[in-house]
C-alpha cells in the first residue's frame, strides 16, 4: 500500500456547498493525509469538465484512488464511478463523502460544518486506501418461466411470457384453469360475465404453443436460484400413477390465490344450521344456473347481505378482504335482477368503494332499491329463525348505526359475504419456493411499496390474491407486472451479478452455522461434507448481517469490510 | 467554551441515510455534532464498530434503521434489535452512560425526524460532557 | 551451564499457577527442556533471583516465557526486565495473551477493590482500616510493596511480545508443541512463526473440532445454565440454549469442555483477525434468539445473567474499551 496516490475533488457544487462550507479549507486538511497526492476543488464536479478533470488528474497523478466530496452517494456515485472506469480505473476505488445533503444543507455554522466536512473527506480518504477492485458478474438466465396456479393471475402472467417468445410451464393442482373467477357468474362493477373472460384467457393458454399446462399437478421440489432453476412438478399419468418432471427454469410467479372463511365459525350467523343461510360462493352457483331460490324451492322475497363475514374481525382475520363490498352490491344487482320484486338488504360496516368505477356502483346500487343498514364493527347482527307468524323464515337482528335504531330485518335468504383467507397449502408453496408469508399467510413482496411483485428470494415472484386480498383488475396487474420484470430480465439473456456481495473465507469458516438461517435470501449453503457455510454470490444481497454475525469473523462484505468500516471511523473523529 | 460531542452515526443506505439526506433535500436545519457513516443494513452494524467508535474519542454513537417491517433486506433491523439490548447491557457495565449509545427506526420518509433526534441526543450527550474513555485510558497510563 | 544450551526464564505475572502448571503437566517432555535448556527462572520449580536476571546482558535469554497480566508495578517490572534480556519473548496464557480473569476486575474501580479486600469483606476482622500502602518506613527501614494500578493490563500493552500461547491454561499438548516450535526455531532446525503469531492453537473456531452436531435450525426461546436442562450429548449447546462460547474462540484445546458437557468459556481467545470475542459472542448468541419484539427479546436476555462476564471473560484488557469507565 505504500505507493498508494489517493486524489480528492472538493465539489462546490455552485454555492449549495461553498455558501456554507469553506472548500479551500477542508482541501488544506485533507492535503496532509498520508497518501493524498492531490488536492483540488471545482464548480460543478459532475459537469462534464468536472469529470474530465478527475481523468485528467488520474493520468497526470497515477491516481489509485479518488475520493469526491459532494452531494450524496446516492445521486452521483454512479456517476463519478463511470467517470473512474473511464479513466481506466476500477469503479470501485472511489469513495464519495456527503458534504451538502448531510452538511452545507443542513448547517448554518460555516465554522462547525467545514470542520464536518473536513473530518468527512477525511474518513472517506482513509476508508478508499481499502478499497478493493470489484468485478460485476454474469450467469445465463434461463428465459423458461413456471407458473404455479392456473387462475386468473396465473393465466395472464402466462400469457405475456408465452407472446414474448418464451416457454411457460403452467401447473394447476386440479383438474381445470379458471381458480376462483370460475365459480363466479358475473363480476363487479360493470357485471361483465366472469364466463365470457375466462374462456377467452382459458382458449388462448391451452391454444398457446409456448405453454405447457400441467393440471393436477404440485410443485414437489425447487432447487438452484434465479436464471437456473430445476423444479420437479409431479403429475398423474394415464393410470393414475404420479409421475415427476424436471423443468428448468429461470423464473417462477406464485399464483396460488385464496379460499374462502368458513361461515360456520361464526356461530351466530347459523351457517349450516339455518338452511337458508348461504355463502357468497354459493350464491354464484346459484346465479350461474341462473335461479336463486331457497332451500325449499321458492323464490325468496326478502334477501339479506351480511358483509365482513370473517372479515375485520379480531377474533378470526383483522384485514379487510377488499372485494366483498363491491360483490355484494353486485349480488343486489343479480338478486334483483333474478327475483324481481325482492327486498334487498345490504348489512355493512363500511362501504369500501375504492376502485375505478365503484362509487358509481354504490350510488347505483342505491338506486335500485337496496336497503342499506350500518352496523359497529364487533357489534355484529344476529340471525334467527322466525316465527310460524312471520311471514319470512329468519330474521336479523341489526343495531344499525345511522338511525340509532335496532331493527329486525326479515330474510328468506342471507348471504354472508365471506372473507378471504390464506390457502392451507400456503406453508407448504412458501417452504418450496423460499418465501416467506405474513403474520396472516399471505406471501410478502420485496418491499409494500415499491417492490410489490418480487420477493426476497431473486427470481420468485408473487401475483394475485396469494399476496393479499385483491380484485381482479389488480391480480392482473401484479400478473402482467411479474411477467414484465422476468421479461426484462430474459430480454438480457444474463443476470448480471452485483460485484457487492458476501464471501465465506473457508479457511476460517468453522462450521458453526450460526449464519445459515440468517440470511433473507437463503444465500448462504452449508457443504455438508466439507462442514463450511458458502454463499451463493448470485443470490447474495449484501446487507451484511451474516459478516456481523459470524462469531469467526469469517465472512467478508465486499466493499464494506471491517477494515473499511474500522478507517471511516478514525478518519470521521480524528 | 461549550463542549461540542462528537457523535459518530451509523445510517442504513434505505431508510435512515435516505431519510437524512431529505432533511438535507428540505433544507431542514440540525446539530453538526453527527458524523455519518453509511452501512448498507443496520443488520451489518457490528457491536465492534460501537466500542471502536467509543475508544476512538466518541462522545456518542447513534444507530439508525429502517422501522420493523420495512426492512428493505427483510429481517435486517430485528437482528439490529436482538443484538442492541446486549450491547447496552454491556456498555453499562463498561460505565458508558446510558445516553451515549442509542437506536432509532428511521425511515427515508422522515427527515425531520432525524433532525429531530440529532438535535435531541446532541444537547443530551452535551449534557453528560465528555466521554470518560479516552481521558480514562491515557491517565492510567500516566500513573505507571 | 553448558555454552550451548538455550537460556530460558519462565515467570508469572497476575497469575494463578495454573500455566507453569501446564507447562509441568507436559510429563516426560519436561525433561527435554532441562536437556535442551537452562532455566534462569522459574519460581514454581528452580531456584532464581531477581538479580540472577538482572546481571545478564541483553539477549542472554533466548526465551522468555511469562503468563499473567500485570496488575502491579512488580508484574510490569518484571515483563520488562525480561524483555530487556531476552531474544524471544512469549505471552503465555489467557492472562498475559488477553488480560484473562484478573482483567475482569477492570470492571470495578480500584478503590471499591481495595475497600473491599480490605476494609469491607466479611470476613475481616470489624473495624480494620488497615490498607496496603506502596511505601512505608519502620524502625529505620524504608519498605516497599508493589503499586497496584488502576487497571489490569495484557503484557502487550506493556512490553512488545513476540508470540502468544493462548489458554488457560494452554493445554498441555499444545504447550509441548508451543515450546518445540520455539526451540526449533532458535536452534535453526526450523523457520521461526511470523512475530506476533499466535502458536499452540489452530486457525478456526472450536466448532470446526466439536464433535456435536450443528443444525441449520438455531433458535432459542430462552438460554439455559448447565444444571437446569438434561443436554443432548451430541448436539450443539448453543442449539440447546446453553451459552457456549466456542463459535467465537479459537480452537487447539481439544474442545474438553464441550466434550463434558460444559460449555466453552472463550479462554483461548477469539477466531484470527477479530478485534473484540466479546462483540462477537454477543452478534452469536443475538444470531439465535427466537423473537421480534422487543419486549419478548428482553425477556429472554433475563435468562442470561451478567453477559458482559460472559462476553469478555478473559478478554476485558484487550477490549476496546478496556475497563469500566464510571464515574
């Protein structure tokens, strides 16, 4: 390291900095740093003469390494690394001190902020010494997608990849493609058939030369990580015996969607006791054999609607399934439509109205007569059989909230709107594909708001209700959405790695394994015949919980190792 | 003179140092007593970097992660949090007041918050003056 | 005194004996030192003097070989007398190479460990007030005691040492193999460690020679004390919810604790190239607690009593912040 020629560019950045902060000055002190072989400041460091200055003095210098002091890393670093690689060298071996979001713009004592800026230059010249010259890597990527769930997300998804040239493998656990808008006769708000949709993105898949649709299949394994996976769906053969395949793929989407709460946890709704206490699925079938009538045949002349069944409920699931509102308005509509001249009621605690087009719904829902009647969350109705006398077979009791009043609905039909809720099979997908699931079972995306198809795991991804209760314009679109990302990706035909990531020196790996299970991205293996932990650089994140972690000191965060880290310490409170 | 503590901040680059650079991007005024040294991951935060910080002349060191559930590595900031009660525990029996070492869940959304504790663990460490340590070490060394 | 045979002192420091034990415990082997080498000094086993090393000229020793810490100016006196004369110098054991267990008394201020070593203690006779003084005059003599610092110090951070053995004590075996090296080295039968090397001891962390099993699964709901659970033999202790320090420290003693039973302690010191096995110990045993929430996370840390003795057992001198710094 002795012959080490560290350079450093004070930026004023027009007057952002140099109002504030006395460039001159901190050149002064950085000057005397062991290493330092030159020393300078400019206007505009990212300008195109600014960058042509930093290569300029690279070649004069023999520079090693450039430190520029500006605004923050995450607005110009890649810039000031391209300029390095420009000048021939690794882009690596800058380091950027953040002298104007976290100084000039901050503080209004020029005195205290130079003497700030001065210690930050400086640590970022001690930290560079220690930089290391990183290289980015490739591996193939593997342009096969699997598709686990033949739904309405699954089938989409499938779709934009099979247009895009590219092989899908489709694997359904039952007998047919559809999910759960096969069970549906219309769908909200424009009561569009859910048939009509479905055939046509049923027709295209199975008619689609890029897509092989696997029904009653499971995914029993997952092996290798993104751009090279080998997963081995088992199958049932002609007699019935399972058979296992291997496919390679690069990518995969869960699109596994939801099932239905189960009313008959709710006692005081009477599901399965009351005969004509139905779900809403079971309405739909009703609705698509296109006569709704009660359990004795008759056409029902008063039909109650009780929302969030399961739903918001803090003893069974606290999230709002999100869809229930609007399909209810939309049973109003059937119901009406297919009984004439039947009372409807709509019991709700809120109206949840949100989507394109919904509130115009509601407002028209109202105009066709709906009896709406409000009540408190946990504050739930009750329904019981009626008397020989009344002229219904049950009726619901309801402290509706607008009026005040308790009232007592009649019902010769109720239909319990209930929620949404994570598949029992969800443990067992999450485990298979390494996902992880939230408190309530649904599987959790990179980030909530900014990452919402992709997962921790690089090259899984999540679309459809399986995330989280949602309708189908938005399970489409976290569909299409998937697509698209594995799209770009395979568009590349590699994955570039980041230079950034985790190494295990195996000479000192004791095999503890404390860091197996720490890392969200399961990149780290254990060799069990070697008894040293690896990762796999190409899952590797870089968030280095594993190198402060491992009690050896054996992993290495590139680019944010101990010694980096150690001399921005010393350089910040010299 | 008032003593000036100088305080050696460690920020993970998706919340905490994003939310420090929109103080920066509002023009949000603080304390100049925080040194920033940018991590990717609080996860990444050894308890080392704390004692080093401490040995090195820190009055104070200030931790700061994204808040549990928004990790942008997942899980990064609970293992910050499992290993935080025990380095306190530590410190306290190093004699390292209370005040000098702090965590606090930032996210890049909240620029004035970390204004905010800047300013507010500056004028507590202010409070406690110095930290002991060095002075400590180097008149032990004077007696022999 | 034959011309040809190494000169060597072995001396103790803030000690317990236990490394000039081990050194003994060497059996037969004993004898090739006395074969090989003259010992100068060796108050467990030879006679010596203070001056017998005082008259040598510089470098005499071949090695000096001495363990403890220093905890009062006798024991600096000492290191640095024995550098003085010697050509190699060994930091031998956890204290001299660490601080060891007297370096946990840095955790207390020097007057609260005089006020009660004397003054407080029950079992001193009441009312004493009676407290060791460096210097005092009776009947015309000028006496003098050791000053006792205010902090227990590693022999480096006193003396520059040439290698260190660590352990407490450095296993037997590894002793054997520690002096061996060392003799080989100065009789030119072999290329001598780089300095500053640690000798007698491997290069990874006990586990790489733990017997028990290590699972990917490690996660704890609470920590248990040795007596309180019937442990699985076979598995590791850690995944058992005992504290054992051996994924932080360096193996070479042949793993006995663990191998009875116990957990590992941290004598030997931490893995190659960390700065602090205490803030390692901690990142580990926070690697698998099972929780997050804060609240529960806490809970759990209370079946975990006094972890800064568990941290920093033998290693308060070499921590970065080295002692207690309360007020």
């Amino acid at each position: 390291m002795d012959d080490l020629k560290i350079g450093v560019f004070v930026c004023n950045c027009g007057t952002n900095i140099a109002k504030v902060i006395d460039c001159d000055a901190v050149i002064d002190s950085v000057e005397r740093l062991p290493y330092v072989a030159v020393a300078r400041t400019y206007k505009y460091m990212c300008s195109d003469p600014g960058q042509d200055m930093i290569q300029a003095d690279i070649e004069e210098y023999g520079l090693d390494r450039v430190v520029v002091a500006a605004c923050s890393p995450r607005m110009h670093e890649p810039t000031f690394r391209k300029a390095l690689q420009k000048a021939g060298l690794n882009p690596y071996f800058l380091e950027m001190a953040n002298i104007r979001e976290q100084c000039s713009w901050v503080h209004d004592d020029p005195v205290a902020a130079t003497e700030k800026a001065a210690a930050l230059t400086a640590a970022a010249v001690m930290r560079v010494a220690h930089h290391e010259a990183l290289e980015r890597r490739s591996v193939d990527m593997c342009p096969n997608t699997l598709v686990i769930g033949g739904g309405i997300a699954g089938m989409s998804a499938a779709l934009d990849l099979a247009d895009a040239g590219n092989r899908v493998y489709l694997a359904e656990r039952s007998d047919h493609l559809g999910g759960n808008v096969a069970r549906a006769d219309l769908t909200a708000p424009y009561l569009d058939s859910a048939r009509d949709m479905l055939t046509e993105r049923v027709t295209r898949v199975v008619e689609h030369p890029n897509i092989d649709v696997l029904l009653e299949s499971q995914v029993r394994k997952v092996d290798g990580f993104v751009g090279n996976f080998k997963t081995t769906i088992r199958a049932k053969a002609d007699d019935g015996a399972p058979v296992d395949s291997v496919y390679d793929v690069g990518s995969i989407i869960v699109c596994t969607g939801y099932k239905e709460f189960d009313a008959s946890r709710i006692t005081h709704y009477g599901y399965g006791k009351l005969p004509n206490v139905v779900t809403s699925f079971e309405l739909e079938k009703m609705l698509r054999a296109g006569r709704v009538t009660t359990k004795e045949g008759k056409a029902p002349q008063y039909v109650a609607i009780i929302h969030c069944v399961g739903s918001r409920n803090l003893e069974f699931h606290a999230y709002c399934s999100r869809v229930c509102c609007m399909t209810a308005l939309k049973y109003a509509h059937e119901v009406k439509s297919a009984v004439p001249g039947a009372y409807v009621s709509d019991i709700y605690i809120d109206m949840h109205a949100f989507g394109k087009g919904m509130e115009d719904f509601y407002r028209r829902s109202s105009e066709i007569k709906t009896l709406f009647l409000m009540y408190e969350k946990n504050d739930y109705p009750v329904i019981r059989k009626a008397d020989a006398t009344d002229d219904c077979d049950m009726l619901i009791e309801v402290n509706e909230t607008l009026s005040g009043e308790t009232i007592e609905m009649p019902a010769d039909l109720v239909v319990l709107m209930v929620g949404m809720e994570a598949r029992e099979d969800s443990e067992e997908v999450a485990h298979l594909v390494n996902i992880s699931r939230d408190k309530d079972g649904w599987f959790i995306e990179s980030h909530p708001k900014l990452d919402p198809v992709a997962t921790t795991t690089d090259g899984v991804y999540i679309a459809g209700a399986c995330q989280a209760p949602k309708d189908i314009p938005d399970s489409v679109a976290q569909a299409r959405a998937a697509a698209a990302r594995i799209l770009a990706r395979t568009a590349l035909g590699k994955i570039d790695i980041d230079a950034v990531f985790a190494e295990v020196d195996e000479d000192k790996c004791s095999g503890c394994r404390m860091c197996n299970e720490l890392c969200p991205y399961v990149a780290i293996e254990f060799d069990l015949e070697k008894r040293r932990s690896h990762v796999i650089s190409a899952l590797c994140k870089a968030c280095g919980a594993c190198v402060a972690a491992c009690p050896s000191g054996a992993i290495t965060a590139r680019h944010f190792t101990d010694k980096q880290i150690f001399s921005e310490i010393e350089g910040v409170l010299a | 003179m008032t003593f000036e503590p100088k305080i050696v901040g460690f920020l993970c680059n998706w919340c905490s140092y994003t939310g420090a650079d929109l103080a920066g991007t509002s023009r949000i005024h603080y304390a100049p007593n925080v040194r920033i040294i940018r991590v990717m991951c609080s996860a990444r935060i050894d308890p080392t970097f704390v004692l080093k910080a401490l040995h090195d002349g820190a009055d104070g060191v200030l931790i700061c992660g994204c808040h549990p559930g928004d990790c942008h590595y997942s899980e990064g900031n609970y293992k910050m949090m499992r290993r935080y009660p025990m380095l306190k525990s530590l410190l306290a029996d190093y004699g390292i007041e209370d005040e000098r070492v702090r965590l606090e869940w930032v996210s890049a959304s909240e620029g004035q918050r970390f204004a905010d504790i800047v300013n507010d663990m500056t004028e507590r460490v202010r409070a406690l003056g110095p930290s002991p340590v060095k002075a400590a070490l180097e008149a032990d060394l004077a007696e022999r | 005194m034959a011309e040809d045979k190494l000169q060597i002192a072995i001396y103790w420091g803030a000690a317990c004996g236990g490394c000039d034990v081990s050194i003994l415990d060497t059996d037969a082997f004993i004898l090739e030192i006395d074969k090989a080498a003259d010992i100068r000094l060796w108050p467990i086993a030879t006679d010596g003097k203070y001056k017998d090393i005082e008259a040598l000229a510089d470098g005499d020793l071949d090695v000096a070989i001495m363990s403890g810490a220093v905890r009062n100016s006798e024991n600096e006196r000492m290191a640095h007398l024995l550098r003085q004369k010697s050509k190699v110098f060994v930091a031998y054991g956890s204290c001299a190479y660490m601080g060891g267990i007297p370096s946990l008394a840095n955790l207390v201020p020097r007057e609260e460990i005089i006020k009660r070593a004397y003054l407080s203690n029950a079992s001193l006779e009441p009312g004493n007030t009676t407290v060791p003084r460096p210097r005092t005059s009776l009947n015309g003599y000028d006496l003098e005691l050791p000053e006792f610092y205010a902090r227990v110090y590693k022999l480096d951070q006193v003396v520059d040492v040439d290698y260190y053995v660590p352990g407490c004590p450095p296993q037997p075996g590894q002793a054997q193999i520690a002096i061996t090296a060392l003799v080989q080295a100065l009789t030119g039968q072999a290329e001598a460690p780089a300095k500053g090397s640690v000798v007698g001891a491997y290069e990874r962390a006990l586990c790489d020679d733990c017997k028990r099993t290590k699972a990917e699964e490690k996660k704890v709901k609470r920590f248990y004390r040795p007596w309180e659970i019937m442990q699985d033999p076979d598995v590791c202790l850690m995944e058992q919810g005992m504290l054992c320090a051996g994924s932080a420290t360096r193996s070479g003693c042949g793993v006995r604790c663990p191998d009875s039973g116990i957990p590992c302690r941290g004598c030997y010191g931490p893995a190659p190239g960390v700065v602090d096995q205490g803030a390692k110990l901690l990142s580990a045993v926070a690697s698998i607690i099972d929780s997050k929430d804060a609240e529960d996370i806490d809970e759990i840390l209370l079946t975990l009593p006094d972890f800064t003795s568990f941290a920093n057992r033998y290693s308060v001198a070499a921590s970065p912040l080295q002692r207690s710094h309360r007020r």
